[in-house]
C-alpha cells in the first residue's frame, strides 16, 4: 500500500509540470520562468533520482525520472525560445 501511495504522489506531482511545458511552448517562450528555478529543480529531481536508484524505490525513481525530463524540456525551450527572440 506504500509503495501505490509513493506512485500516486509522484504521478500527481510529476503531471503539474506538463501544463508548464505546454504553455512554454505554445507561447514560444519562456520569459516567464525562472532559469534558476529550473536549474535547481533539474538538480535536485536528478539527486532524488539518484537516490531512488540507489535505495530501489520505484515510485521516487519514476517520479523524479519523469519530472527530470520534463524540467529539463523546459529548460531548453526557454533557451531556444530566448535565443531566437534576440
């Protein structure tokens, strides 16, 4: 049962970044996000990674392996867009 309740807080709280990275996108543009947000948010959803391999807990490992990606798409579509704005 612990295990479920580990999957569903990391679904929950992995899903809440997608709205970001639909809205970055769609916008083409990324202005509104901190670049440091994301730069410690990629940091320490790899860290807890990390720390999920390491202790075989699944639900942290999927969670954070999911968020990463997401945190990171974020993060190089707010460059891309800065980029191409200039």
């Amino acid at each position: 049962m612990t295990e479920y309740l580990g999957f569903i807080a990391g679904f929950i709280t992995t899903v809440s970044f997608i709205p970001q990275v639909l809205r970055v996108y769609r916008n083409k543009s990324g202005r509104d996000v901190s670049l440091w947000m994301v730069v410690l948010l990629s940091a320490g959803t790899f860290l807890w990674l990390i720390y999920g391999v390491l202790t075989h807990a699944a639900p942290i490992v999927a969670a954070n392996a999911v968020t990463f990606s997401l945190v990171v798409v974020i993060c190089v579509l707010k460059l891309y867009y800065a980029a191409g704005a200039k």
